[in-house]
C-alpha cells in the first residue's frame, strides 16, 4: 500500500537561491538514501511570494517510523540537513519541535 505524504515549510528569501542550487543537482548518495528508506515520487514545490515549500513524496514501505528513523541517522542525510535547514523556516502554526509541517490528505483521484 503507498502512503502519500504532505508537507509544507517557508524559505528564507536570501537562501533560496542556494536552496534552488542544492535541489538542482542532488546528490546520487541522498537520492540513494530516501530510495532506501522506501520514499518514490518525491517533489518540492515553491509557492512565491510566500515563501513556501510544498513537499509530496510516496512512501511504499511497511513501517513508516522505523524507516524514517534509520533515513535521519545515516551521515549523508545529515550532511544534506546541515546545508538545507539553514535555508528553511517552519511555520508560525508549527507545533514545538515541528520542522516541516505535514498536511492531512483531502482528497485524492486515484
């Protein structure tokens, strides 16, 4: 069964042409790791003037928590995170500790 999966976080304007730079030539060893954790059919979407990052990917595995777990604890995820964080900014309406806000799916045509 595939889980779809929602997010949404803001951009700072000053970093998001390296945000862009980063995103337009991923690392093979990154795009390996999200593979690894069962993530397909990952986007990023950017809302301007907003400032907003949607994110939407498809999660194919059997255990979610474990999976992304395991993703967050691999060094290349962290270097990643250690270059894109710093570009990003969660929501005024984040919950405390709330990174990317995820958004409740609505609808859907499969």
């Amino acid at each position: 069964m595939v889980q779809r999966i929602g997010m949404v976080i803001g951009v700072k304007p000053e970093k998001l042409a390296e945000y862009k730079r980063l995103h337009a030539e991923p690392w093979p060893e990154m795009n390996a790791a999200l593979s690894a954790a069962n993530i397909r059919n990952y986007s990023i979407y950017l809302r301007e003037p907003e400032m907003l990052l949607f994110g939407y990917w498809e999660y194919t595995g059997s255990d979610y928590e474990a999976d992304m777990r395991a993703l967050g604890e691999v060094a290349i995820t962290k270097q990643w995170l250690a270059l894109t964080d710093p570009c990003q900014a969660p929501l005024k309406t984040a919950a405390p500790g709330e990174w990317w806000s995820m958004i409740p799916e609505i609808y859907h045509l499969d």
